[in-house]
C-alpha cells in the first residue's frame, strides 16, 4: 500500500482512493494497490465552506503476459456546483467511467499528472482571486464616492454591491455578469462600432447569495456613445465642391453612426438607473451617450392585438388544412366515380362549395407554383425575368437592410461604391421597375386575349374582385405576422429593427387593407416592401380604361400610353431637383433624412414607376396585335437592337460610378437621369421580350 498526501491554502478536504486490482496469469495470484489521496484546496463559492467531498478512483485490471492490461478507472463526486475555476471555465467535472491500457506502475504517473495539475489550477485561482480582489479594492472607494453623487435606486446599489461581493468570492453568475457585458471590440479604429457581448448569457444569469436564495437575473441594456455633435446641417446632393461633400459625409456617418456596447446589469436597475450610470461613467471624456433600451428574460406576454393575430393565423391555417383535406377527398371520391352515388344537383352545389375551399388548398397551390409546364400563351421570357429580379432585390437588400451596427471595418465598406462589380447592388431599384414592367405587359397581353375570345365583353367587377382575392389574404396574413415577431424573438438588434415596423402594422393594417401604404410616411408604413404592391394595385385600378382603349380605339390607347409615360416621367424629373432630391439611390450619399425623403417623395410613389408599367403595357399590346404572325427583323436589325439594348441597361447601371465614387452630378444632369432613367430601362427590357417571343433571343 502506498500513501500520497498534499496540501493546499484552505480546509477544504478532497479525499481519493485508487485501488488497482490485478491478475497474473502465470502466478494465479491476486494483486491490489491501495493509495490514499487526501488534500486541502480553496474553494470559493456561494455555498457553505468547508464542504467535504469524496472521489474514488478504482482501477481493475486483468490480463495476461501476452495482452496489455486494461484499467478500468471510476471516479464520483458527491459534492455538486463546486466550481474552481475563477473565469468558469472548468467546473467540478463527474468522470463516469474510463478505460486506460497501461501498466499499474504507470497509474501513479498518471496520478502525478493530476496531482499537478490540481496544484497549478489551485495556483491560477488563488492569483486570479488576489488580482480580483486588488482590483475591487481599487475600484471600491470610487464606486462609494461615485453612489452617493448618482442617484440611483435602492434596489439598484444594492445589486451593485452585490456584485462586487460575488466577484471577491469568485462566484459563476458574478463572473458571467462581467463576460457578458461587451468590451472595446478589434478593429475599432478600422470602423468596428459595436460590441454586443453575449445575449444569451446574460439572460440566463440569476444571481444567488450564499444561502441560495435568489437575488436578481441579468438584464441586458444597450448603450450608444456619440461624441456631442451640432445641429443638423443642409446637405448638397448637387455640389461639384468634392471637398465640401467629404466633409458633409463625414458629419452625416457621424450623425447616422453610434458606438454600440451591450451590457449585463441587475435586473433591480431600471433604464434610468442605467442611464445615470452610463451618463456619469463617461462624464469626464464629453460624450453623448444614450441607453435606448433593457431587457430581461421574461414568459410571454401577449396583449389583445397580437392575440387576435395568432388566431386570426391560426384560423387561415386551419382553413388551410381543411380546404387541403377537402380537395384529397374530392379528388379521391372522383376517382371512385362517386357520380353514381351523388345526383346531378347535389354534385353541382357540392362542387360549387369546393371551388371556394380549392383557393386555400395547400396541393392544388404548391403544385401551380412549382409546375415547369407552359402553356400555349405563356412567355417563357418573362419567368427569366422574375428569377433574376427577385434574386437582384435579395442581393440588394441584403447590404441595405444591414445596421451599421452589425458590419465591421465600416471604413472599408465606404469604398465598395468606388468598385465598378458593387454598381450592381446599389441600382437594385431597377429590379423593382422590372416588375412593374413585367405586371403592365402580363395584364394587357392577358386581358386582351379575353376581349378576343369574349367579343369585347369585358367584367370589370370580376376583373378587380379576382386581384383583390389573390392578393389580399397572404398580404395581410404577413402583416399579421410581423405584428407578432417582436414578441416570439430576442437579440441585441431585434426589436430595433422590427418594433417600427411592428408598431405601423399595429397603427395602419388597414392601409394595407385598402393598399394605399405608399402614401404615408416609411416609417408609419406597415411592410415597407408593400409599397409595391400599393403602386401595382393603384395602376391595376387605371388599366381597363387604356386596355379597353386599346382594344377599341388603338391610336387613342397608344395616345393615352404617350401621356402616362411623359406624365411620370416629367413628374419625377420636376420632383427631383426641387426638393434636393438624389437622382437615385446613390452609395456616396447616406445621410439619413435625404434617404428618407427619396422613399417618401420618390421611390414609393405611383408616378415614379408609371412610365415603365405603360412601356409593359405597350409591350403585351404589340404581343397581342402580333400573336398570329412572327415579328420579321433584318439580321442587322436584330443585332443593333441587341447592342442598344444592352449599352443602354448596362450604362443606367454601371455609368453612375462616378457618382457613387463622390463627384456628385450638375443639378441639371441628375434631374434628367431621374426622369428617363426608369423608361429607358424599361425600353431595353421590352426589346428581350419581343426578340425572344420573336425567335430573336
């Protein structure tokens, strides 16, 4: 038998036992070593000192001289939520089972191994411990001075002692309180402007005192630093003064950018507790600094609104469901002819029922969306169209829906407008006139055909009751939705970005309702993205008359096309300059109010995108008078037309570098790309669908 001790600083005793058991084959004899290990380690935590803890190590092996042995090793703790480890990291581990083939000589190896690395760890804690409590020591008088010049809550200083007595006893939650909050982060003089720390984290602290018993869970507040700037300033969209519009760049980045930090504090502090501290923390260095919100881990709490949401989603859903089941069955009993069974009249009203409930239907609805058939008038060109749109809208919103807050190296990010491949990003307005382009050819072309084929006759109740039925439902199912997220999600930045959105859902739902979004302001907008579907609306509404126009007075259509089209595009040329308005979204412009008014005044309006929806409407009417004989082009035509069409998009896209680079246009200049730039792209768009549907393509 063999006995190892050692000691450590405090009386907290750990006593192991290793035995190793043995069997040697050619002695037939049983072997067992016994050794005793018992120490003393400092131990600080919330619970009672001097708490006895036992581990047992039992190693057994059996073996041959021809075969390594195996040792089998069992080690328990009976003492639980010992932690020894000042930054959490390790924990008081339970090894369950182990297997080692080895010698037993060479258990004591091991047992050293573990020996010393007890004693370093113990060494790490008792200096992590001494240059903690050198610290508070340190930091204490100030903090005494600093709570008697700060008026903060009772419950609030309280907390903050606490905190400091956790940290001297190096307990888990006190520690996590401090590794959750966020610190200076990399690449701060590179544009790095925040440090969220660790969401999660903090809200899964409670605090605890020695006896156990609660005393307050982490609450994560955000604070924004900005040094005092002056008032807002007039910016010039139209200066040709470089320097001047650098340094109006400069001021708008600092306006528009604020240095985030995340912090972990009691939940007893409330945010103006939070914001005297932040205030008076930072008192000397001059600083604006703004703690817009805290929150805590806390069951959902739902209020009326959102609750008539989620049933109101809840019924769509089930309704879903009913009409997918409905439509199995109907399809399964035909196909057991029920007809047999059913008479005439009673299969007529039953059918009748089913074709309201075959709207919602989950089969019949993913199948027509990811059907590959066309039929004999569809255009082929057009889906081409979707597909690369809607991907040009995600790249676009994926860099303009981003928070300064969540990129990095933001100096870096302010030359991508000076990059020729980036133009494309930025002029992801385009996409949106593709669409509008796509929308005025569809319904001309598909509405025309019906006059054809009905003689004339034309049902304009069912014509704008058939829209307002396809659209409506998941329109305002997604507004539903959005209400709601603010509740079902956390982060650093998610109410940030989906309370205002939230909030103009809760406020105009019904708006969208009537789909005049577009008139209100972004921010008051429910769905800023619905505008879109506003404008479409609004032009759906004016279609009949020139479509009808078209169909029976020609010249007097294409005459009403002629105004729409010079209508909007005159509009927005007169609008731009007149309000100092950008001649489109330019990357070399952030300033935050000249964004806004851009959406406001220009972007989500009707007349700004009316021109390339008559363009798509001349386009479906020069298709429909075609639809029986094939367009004829000379070669030359076809590829001058071809030519045109591509160095007039690609020059709307990638010609305004210059601009996007800093040397900002002559008024004059701007105001004119304002107004044709949108017909223009419309025009090179209405070439590919008539060369294509023309065997051009």
């Amino acid at each position: 038998m063999a006995n190892a001790e050692w000691s450590h600083p405090e009386k907290i005793s750990d006593n192991r036992k290793l035995s190793l058991f043995t069997t040697d084959s050619s002695k037939q004899s049983n072997n067992t070593y016994s050794i005793n290990v018992s120490k003393s380690s400092t131990v600080s935590t919330s619970r009672p000192r001097n708490v006895r803890t036992t581990s047992k190590i039992s190693v057994g092996t059996r073996g041959t001289t021809e075969h390594p042995f195996e040792e089998n090793v069992n080690v328990s703790e009976t003492a639980s939520e010992m932690s020894l480890n000042p930054l959490s990291a390790f924990k008081t581990t339970t090894i369950e089972s182990m297997k080692i083939s080895t010698d037993p000589p060479q258990a004591s190896i091991a047992l050293n191994a573990l020996q010393e690395f007890s004693q370093t760890f113990e060494n790490l804690k008792n200096r992590s411990r001494r240059l903690l409590l050198s610290v508070i020591k340190q930091i204490l008088p100030s903090l005494v001075r600093y709570s008697s010049q700060v008026t903060l809550s009772g419950d609030c200083t309280a907390s903050i002692f606490q905190i400091l007595f956790g940290l001297r006893r190096l307990d888990d939650w006190a520690l996590k309180l401090i590794d959750a909050s966020g610190k200076v982060p990399s690449g701060f003089l590179h544009g790095t402007v925040a440090e969220f720390g660790d969401y999660e984290e903090c809200h899964d602290i409670m605090a605890t005192n020695n006896r156990g018993k609660n005393l307050f869970q982490g609450q994560y507040c955000a604070v924004d630093v900005q040094p005092f700037l002056p008032r807002h300033f007039e910016y010039h969209v139209y200066t040709t003064n470089k320097t001047l519009h650098e340094i109006e760049e400069m001021l708008a980045y600092m306006y528009r950018i604020k240095f985030r930090l995340g912090f972990c504090v009691p939940s007893k502090c409330g945010l103006e507790d939070v914001r005297r501290i932040a205030e008076k923390a930072t008192e000397e260095l001059q600083l604006n600094v703004t703690v817009p919100w805290c929150d805590a881990k806390q069951p959902w709490n739902w209020d009326k609104v959102e609750e008539s949401v989620v049933w109101f989603n809840v019924f769509l859903f089930s309704l879903i469901v009913l009409a997918t089941v409905v439509e199995t069955a109907q399809r399964y009993f035909k196909h057991l002819e029920m007809k047999n069974y059913i008479t005439d009249s009673s299969k007529q009203t039953m059918y009748k029922l089913l074709g309201f409930f075959i709207c919602f239907s989950l089969y019949t609805n993913v199948r027509t969306t990811l059907t590959t058939k066309t039929g004999k008038n569809d255009l082929p060109v057009v889906h081409g169209m979707r597909v690369f749109s809607i991907n040009w809208i995600i790249l676009g919103n994926v860099y303009y829906l981003l928070s300064y807050n969540q990129v990095g190296a933001l100096l870096k990010v302010l030359d991508l407008g000076k990059d020729l491949g980036f133009q494309l990003v930025v002029q992801t307005v385009f996409a949106v006139d593709t669409f509008f382009f796509i929308s005025g050819l569809l319904v001309t072309h598909i509405t025309l055909r019906k006059l054809e084929k009905n003689d004339g006759r034309f049902n304009l109740l069912k014509f704008y009751i058939h829209r307002y039925w396809r659209l409506t439902p998941a329109f305002i199912l997604v507004s539903g939705i959005v209400i709601v997220l603010p509740v079902i999600g956390s982060g650093p930045i998610w109410h940030e970005k989906l309370d205002v959105v939230a909030k103009g859902c809760r406020k105009n739902w019904w708006t969208n309702l009537l789909y005049i979004s577009n008139f209100l302001k972004p921010e008051d907008m429910c769905l800023p993205h619905g505008f879109y579907l506003a404008c479409d609306m609004q032009f759906f509404l004016l279609s009949p008359v020139i479509i009808m126009t078209l169909y029976r007075k020609p010249f007097v259509g294409k005459l009403l096309l002629g105004i729409g089209t010079f209508g909007s595009m005159l509009t927005v040329a007169l609008l731009t300059p007149m309000f100092n308005q950008m001649p489109t979204l330019l990357f070399s412009i952030s300033e935050f109010n000249l964004q806004n008014e851009f959406q406001r005044l220009i972007f989500t309006m009707p007349y700004t995108h009316f021109a390339p929806y008559c363009v798509g409407m001349a386009t479906g009417y020069i298709l429909f008078v075609y639809r029986q004989k094939r367009i004829c082009m000379h070669p030359n035509v076809v590829l001058l037309g071809w030519i045109i069409a591509f160095a007039c998009n690609l020059a709307l896209v990638f010609g305004i570098l210059e601009w996007n680079s800093g040397y900002l246009p002559k008024q004059a200049t701007g105001a004119v790309y304002a107004g044709v730039s949108r017909f223009a792209w419309s025009l090179g768009l209405s070439w590919v669908v008539v060369a294509c549907t023309s065997g051009y393509g």
